[in-house]
C-alpha cells in the first residue's frame, strides 16, 4: 500500500473519531422528570419561578445560592448551585442549567441565563456562571 | 399625516445612508470593471480604468459613513437608534470609540473599512494581479456593504443600517409627540464591560485579521482563474503571513481583555465565538505550510490551495455564528438576529460555491504531482503538520457547530456538559504532535536529508528536552497528569530544536530566523495556556463550610468564595487579607483589599499590597464585577468581588417629627464621680475632672446660677477625644447642654448632680453601629501566565520577521 493510502485512512480514522466523540460527549436537553431518571448531567431549559424565594444569604454561606425553577413542562423544582448568586439573576428571561438531581434537588454546575438586554431592546444577552467542579 | 419632529438632527444621517448606497454601488461596479478588466484584453485598459475610480470612490464613500456615524455619536444625537442604543452622554471620548463597534452595524463597518485599506494596497502593490484579485474583494466588499443598506426590496429589508432613527426602530407613545425628543436626554450606554481599554484596540485588530484573510483567499482564486497555478502561493505568502500574525494578536488580545476585565476566571473558555475566530487561523496558519512545502518541492499544491480557501470561508462561517443568532443557548457572547441569517448565508454560499466550481473546473490542469514525498524530507512533515492542524479544527468545529446542526436536523442535541474537558481531551494531544514536528522538521532538509545528521540533532535535542521538561515539570507543578508532561516536553523539545536554528541564524543565515522564533514564541504560548490552565488554583478556599465527621470520608467540597468584612483580617493562601474599605470614582465602586504576606516567625510583613478588585452598581445590569490582578514574574494573584451589597442612596435626612435621640440607641445613665472609668460598647469614658465655673454662650451666668462643665476623655477605636458637657440651674430650672462627637457616634449628657450622694449623672447615647460592610471575593493564582503573553509576543516578532523574508523574495533580483 502507498504511505499516502495510509496516511489517509489514519487521518479519516482521526476525524471519524473526532466526530464520535462530539456526539458522545454530547448532552440532552431534558425536563425535571427526565433529571429524575438518569445519573448523568443533562441540560433543562426553564424559567425562573418567582412566586419562590431566592436564596442566598452570603453571611451565612457565600457559597450556596437556591432558587426554584419550572422547566418547559411547568414543573417546578429546587436548584441548588454552589456559588454566589450571578448578578441580575432575578431579571433572567430564561434559565439554562447544567447538572443533576440529587435527593429531589437540581445540583446545577452551570447556569447560562438569558436576560433583556438593557442595551439593546432587540438584542438578548446570555450570561453563564460555573460553580467549582 | 406626517408630524414635524422638533430637534432632530436629519442631515448626517441623510449623508451617511447616502455614502452606504454609494459604498454598495461603487462596490459592485468595481467588481464588474475588475471582472472585465481581467477576462477581456483591453489595450486601452479602460475597464482598469473605471475599476480604480469605482474603488477610490469605495474607499471614500466608506470613510464618510464612518465620519456621519462618529459625528452621530460624538454629538449625542439619541434621536438615531445608533447613538441611542450603544452610548450615553457620561461616556468619554475614547470609550465612544469602543461604543461605535459594539452594534453589529459598526462592526460590519470596521470589517469594510480595513478591506477598503487592504484595497488600495493591493492597487498599489498587486502589479499584474491586481484585476482578478481586486474583483474578489470587491464582491466580498459588495456584500459587506450590502449588510448596511437597511432597504426595504420586494418587502424584505436587505441588512441593517446605522443611520436607523429611534423613532423608526422602536415604537412607542412617545413617539407620536413632535417634541418627543425633549424626552430623550440620555442614551443607554456603552455596556460596563466594553468600557475598558482593550475594548478600544481588541476589535479594530481582529477585524483587520478577519478582512486581510481575504487576500490569500483572493490569490488563490485569481490564480486558479487565470491559470496562474504557481505563481499566487508565492504572492499569496507575506499575506498569509500578515494575516495569522494580526488574527493571532487580535485574538490574544480579546483573551487578555477577558482576563483583565471579565470575571470568569481565565483567558480562554471555549467559548463558541473564541472557537470561531481561532478556527480560521489554524487553518491559515496550516496553509502558510504547505505553501512553503509547495514553494520548495512542488508538492501539497492541492492541499495549499484548498486550506487558504476554506480559512476565508471558515472567517464568514464565524461571522455567521456570531451575527446569526444561532447560538443563542450555548454561547455568552450572543448578537440575536437583526434579520440577517439569510443574507450571511449566502454571503458564505456565493464564495463557497464560487470557490468549489473554480476547483472543479481547474482539477485537472492543477499541478498536483503524484509521487509520494520522501519521509525524510521538509515537505512531508510540513504536510503532516498541516493535516493535523486542520483535524484540531475539525474537532473543534464540530463541537462548535452543535446548534447549527440542531437548526439544520432539528434535532435537539446538547453541548457537552463539561466543554472545556471535552475539547482538551482533543486538542491537548493534537498540540502534542504539532510541536514535536514543528521541532524536528527544523533539521530536515527539502527534498531530502542526511538522517544521520539528521538523528544526531535529534538525539541532542531530546536528551536537552529531557532535563528541561524535568526541571520545569518540578517546579512548575505539572506532574500531575501524564498528559501535561507529554506536553510540556514537546513544547520544550520545540523550543530547543527552534533555538538550535536560531543560533545558526544568528551566526549568518539570520533570514531563517522568522520561522524559528515563531515557533518559539508558539511553543512558550503553548506551554503557558497548559500551565496556567491546568495548576490555577483558587486560593479564595472557604473552610468554614467543611465539615469533617470522624469516620466518614465525605468531607464537603471546599467552596470557592470567601466573606470578608471590613476591618476583619483573614488568611488565605499565604497571605492575609484585610477589606479595607470601598471608594467610588464615576460608576465603579473599588473594593481596596489589602494583602499581607506575614512572615509566621518573626511577625514581619514581607510583602504588602492592595488590590482594588471593582464593580459598578449599574442601574441597568446590577452589580458588574471586574478583578484586580496582582502581577509576578510567575505567577498572578487574580481577585474579583463575587458579591456586595448594593450600595443604597436614600440617605436619612433628619426632618421634622422625628426628635433628635431617635437616632441613638436606648441611652446608657450612669452615676459617676471624677475619676472614674466607664465602658460602653466600643470604648471607655474617663471622667477627668469637675469644671465649676463653666460659661454658656451667650446665657448670662448670675451669681445664683450654677454652671458645671464634666470633663470627659473617650477614647474608642484607638482615638481619644474630649467633650464637655453642662450642666445649669438657672432661676431654679434644671437644663443640661449635651455634647456629641460625630466621629465616634456618640452623644453626652451630664444630665443631674446628687448632691447628696456626691455624684453626677451621665447619659451616653450612642448611634447604632452601621452594619458591616463586606464582599464576597474569589482569588485565584495563576501560574506562568506570562509565558502565554511573553510567547504570543515572540510569536508575533517571528511572524513579523517571516513576512519581511517573503517579502523581499517576491522581488525580482537585481
């Protein structure tokens, strides 16, 4: 065989393998329910629900923040991210979290939320705060 | 029926519309002319002739709708939608600099206005390629131009213009008023976190990287259309060149803008948008290779011309990404729609498709050899290297392009959880390789080699690798993760290998220096951006949440933010850190945080700082933070305030209806003699003395009066103040005169005698104390950060050296 037929298996190998990996690394977007059924990180979409409390009391712990949110299905669940409340949470349109449940909690290592721009009224910002992993 | 809107300022935003209709129209006939010009043979080079007209005209037609748009801005003009939605009247000459490119608009205007300049270089300098060259930048000009136009055709509005009025972008009551502008005193503003610096020089440089990726681009075009196969890899070079030395910097530079002044903690996070601009300067950067190989050997023509295309096609890929709004969930920088994901589309499809039809055409004709290179030779190793560069883009693309995927399936697929793992599995070993052949491809020759020549330098280079990645492995912290040895070695192993070069550069062949120091400066960046990312530690470490149960081994997660309030020292990392206090200059707030290395022994402060981490209370975002870094040679100390309180301005004013004790607290009465020591809650009273014969201003004393002043030292907070307060009877009535020290909060009555007991009665009123100021702060150390600035630095020199060596070969010998 050519080195160059080599060379060229070796490098689609590569790239398959690239490719793969993207899809296996992958998440899903899911709801509460779904969170409830799998071990694994998953992304839900929702709304901050403002009937609720936020919770963040930095002289007790600056380090935790609570709040609750209802998924795209409506159902309303605690989320509990280790790390202080991201600036102008309470404006947020729309909240996507990234993490897991445990005990009937949402462990959320990521937030990425979406708020009205104040700069721009047809532009939406997105801000994404990460807790220690 | 049409309102007469007072106060509006039409003219400049006329004149602007009308220099972009005139840019979009000068554009495309020179396009055309250059089009012609090239196809047809014209003696008299008229269709040249009406080509340079059109450009001039471009080029001035470009500058003048950024003059309209800055004399907008400059003036405050709020009735355009522009200066209304990017600034404000508080922001300073330089910032509205940064505010012209924050829209979408402006930043479309940057990009035309450096390919105006490229232009007219190109007509200065492209000499015989000037026609077929120049007609692919004019239609990349065409439609940049076209992004601005902001016209409705056949119901649909064709781009975005910057002279919009606000009363024709946004609806509302007020805009039914003729005066409605008295209303608007103000704009919105610049966002807080453009206001910094780098924001004024980030965007102007990595636009000029963006637009200069057109002319290697426009190269390989023109030479595959006029059949001049071997000849634009050549003229293409310096460009090329040019174009990875100031996309680099330019990316660099909004890293080190992210670093400095946003607070996620780092310089680089994967983010789609950096994925986007960093993707065509791999690629770039792989076909300035393979150009080189081509150059040398004749060989990689194929894959040299399809890697400088695809890097111009992957530069209006990413603008899609960012303008298109497709991002939306997955990225933090995010433009929505402004009604341009069609119109970028095909911007991308009329180049893509222009370029794939010219390839098909040529295929045949193009001189792709069909030999295998040799294995010891430059040209196959340059190949490699330029393969794996562009699987490393592969890899990233892939990941980056999720939610377009998801927009053209309609599936629903999510972004790894976990990105920057994800793209580090990958791009930590593709790093791996192109260093270690960016290393020892330095010792091979074109063509072919002496391999035991060769294996010698080899062996020399790996034994100094060797030693070098040990210590640096040692003291660095690095020998965590095999992976990070790996490579840190193959960063050193390229640095020696390249230094080796250099040294023969230096003795004599010193043109061959570019390449090495270059490649120098990309293996420091390298080793910098591994060590930086993988030992940054945050030192901000709060313990008070761990909880250690005798028997378990579930001890909580350390937590990243620290609570400091004022005036309270606490220890972190090595230092300790005291919240002094805060100052407000203009819409920051700076938290003055005070550093104290104490050597534990001897009690000796061995070093001290203060940091002034800020955040501006902003009406419109809240609380927006940015750090303060303490700089090293090694390493940084980087602190940003994760949490204040918001700073309240309602001041209680002292009004009517409300007594004057109201302020204190519930009163403290004593009964004292002189000499005695009291507490109260924050010092102690020492009263010194009776004083008999006291006066009161302007109440005439008569001998029956009495008049008696107490004598009072305080001393509270380390500071020692006096008072006096008084006591009379006049006329038979019982006054007392308080006194009250502001500055300790305190208020003084000598409020009765008992005569009988030989004492006095003292009241001491204190005001309530203020509730403690504080900050949650984060701290993070990181280390050999400065190897990822100062090898960014030597890459660009290198860089610089290479295009003036390209350069001068493109000049014919004398």
């Amino acid at each position: 065989m050519k080195r160059s037929s080599i060379i060229g298996i070796i490098i689609i190998a590569i790239a398959i393998g690239t490719i793969i990996s993207t899809y296996a690394d992958s998440s899903t977007y899911g709801t509460f329910s779904d969170a409830q059924e799998t071990s694994s990180e998953l992304h839900v979409v929702g709304k901050l629900d403002k009937g609720q409390q936020l919770i963040y009391n930095p002289k007790k712990d600056a380090n935790y923040f609570a709040f609750y949110m209802k998924d795209n299905n409506g159902k309303a669940c605690k989320v509990v991210f280790n790390g202080t409340k991201p600036q102008d949470f309470e404006r947020s349109e729309q909240i996507v979290l990234t993490g897991k449940m445990v005990d009937g909690e949402f462990q959320a290592s990521k937030i990425l939320m979406k708020c009205p721009s104040k700069y721009n009224k047809d532009q939406v910002e997105v801000q994404e705060v990460k807790s220690a992993s | 029926m049409d309102i007469q809107f007072a106060g509006e300022h039409l003219l400049p935003g006329q004149l602007g519309q009308f220099f972009i209709v005139l840019s979009f129209g000068t554009a495309l006939l020179a396009t055309i002319s250059y089009y012609f010009a090239t196809v047809k043979d014209t003696l008299d080079g008229s269709w040249k002739r009406i080509a340079r007209i059109a450009s001039g005209l471009n080029t001035v037609s470009v500058a003048g709708i950024g003059s309209c748009l800055f004399y907008i801005i400059y003036n405050h003009y709020f009735e355009y939608n522009y200066a209304y939605a990017h600034s404000s009247k508080a922001l300073p000459v330089y910032y509205i600099i940064s505010s012209f490119w924050e829209g979408q608009e402006g930043s479309f205007w940057l990009w035309m206005f450096w390919q105006a300049v490229l232009s007219n270089i190109l007509i200065w300098k492209a000499k015989s390629w000037e026609n077929s060259v120049m007609t692919t930048v004019m239609l990349s000009q065409t439609f940049l131009a076209s992004m601005l136009l902001g016209v409705e055709i056949l119901g649909a509005r064709i781009g975005s213009s910057p002279f919009i009025l606000l009363r024709e972008a946004s609806e509302g009551p007020i805009f039914s008023r003729a005066d409605y502008l008295t209303l608007i005193t103000d704009g919105n503003g610049l966002n807080p976190l453009l206001q910094n610096y780098w924001m004024v020089i980030h965007p102007p440089t990595l636009f000029l990287g963006f637009a200069s990726m057109i002319v290697p681009f426009a190269y390989a075009i023109a030479g595959l259309w006029e059949k001049r196969y071997k000849e634009w890899p050549l003229s293409a070079l310096p460009w090329a060149l040019f174009a990875v030395m100031i996309l680099g910097t330019g990316i660099i530079m909004g890293s080190f803008w992210a670093y400095e002044a946003l607070n996620f903690g780092g310089f680089w996070a994967w983010d789609p948008v950096e994925n986007a601009s960093i993707i065509p300067w791999l690629t770039l950067i792989a076909a300035v290779h393979v150009i080189l190989a081509y150059k040398s050997s004749g060989h990689s023509y194929f894959t040299a011309t399809f890697l400088t295309i695809i890097s111009f096609i992957l530069v209006l890929y990413a603008s899609f990404l960012t303008r298109s709004g497709i991002l939306g969930e997955t990225s933090v920088h995010s433009f929505t729609d402004l009604g341009m994901f069609g119109h970028l589309l095909l911007y991308i499809g009329v180049f893509l498709i222009l370029s794939i039809v010219l390839m098909v055409i040529r295929w045949k004709e193009m001189p792709i050899t069909e030999k295998d290179e040799e294995t010891y030779s430059r040209e196959f190793w340059l190949f490699i290297g330029a393969l794996v560069l562009g699987l490393s883009c592969m890899q990233v693309l892939a990941t980056t392009s999720i939610p377009v995927f998801n927009a053209a399936f309609g599936t629903k697929i999510a972004p790894p959880p976990n990105e920057i793992q994800h793209y580090n599995k990958w791009q930590v070993p593709f790093a791996v390789v192109v260093s270690i052949i960016s290393g020892f491809t330095q010792f091979l020759k074109y063509k072919n080699t002496d391999t035991k020549k060769f294996w010698k330098k080899i062996r020399i280079s790996v034994l100094v690798a060797i030693l070098a990645t040990a210590a640096f492995v040692y003291i660095a912290k690095v020998y965590t993760n095999l992976m990070y040895i790996v490579l840190t070695f193959a960063g050193i192993f390229s640095i020696i290998s390249n230094l080796d070069i250099l040294f023969d550069a230096l003795k004599g062949k010193w043109k061959l220096a570019g390449s090495s120091v270059a490649h120098i400066g990309f293996a420091f960046l390298l080793i910098g951006a591994l060590v930086s990312a993988a030992t940054n530690e945050v030192v901000s470490v709060n313990t008070s949440g761990l909880i250690a149960v005798a028997g378990f081994d579930k001890v909580e997660k350390p937590r990243e933010n620290l609570m400091l309030y004022q005036g309270e020292p606490m220890a972190m990392d090595k230092y300790t850190i005291t919240y002094v206090g805060d100052s407000i200059d203009g819409v920051n707030v700076y938290y003055k945080v005070n550093y104290k290395d104490i050597d534990k022994k001897t009690g000796k402060i061995k070093e001290e700082f203060n940091l002034y981490p800020n955040a501006q209370q902003n009406p419109k975002m809240g609380l927006v933070a940015s750090p303060d870094t303490r700089h090293y040679l090694t390493y940084d100390i980087y602190t940003h305030a994760t949490a204040a309180p918001q700073i309240k301005e309602d001041k209680h004013e002292a009004h009517e209806g409300h007594s004057e004790d109201e302020e204190y607290d519930t009163p403290l009465t004593k009964e004292v003699s002189p000499g005695d020591t009291i507490k109260y809650t924050s010092g102690v009273i020492v009263i010194k003395a009776v004083n008999r014969n006291a006066t009161i201003e302007k109440i005439p004393i008569s001998p029956n009066d009495i008049a008696v002043g107490m004598d009072l030292e305080i001393i509270t907070g380390g500071k020692t103040y006096t008072a006096q307060p008084l006591y009379l009877i006049k006329n038979g009535n019982k006054f007392d005169f308080a006194k009250t020290i502001d500055e300790a909060g305190l208020k003084l009555r000598f409020s009765n005698i008992y005569p009988d007991r030989n004492k006095l009665e003292l009241m001491v009123y204190q005001k309530p104390a203020a509730p403690k100021k504080w900050i949650v702060l984060k701290a993070i150390k990181f280390p050999y950060i400065n190897l990822f600035w100062g090898g960014t630095i030597i890459m660009v020199i290198g860089l610089l050296l290479s295009i003036f060596r390209r350069q001068k070969e493109l000049r014919p010998a004398r």
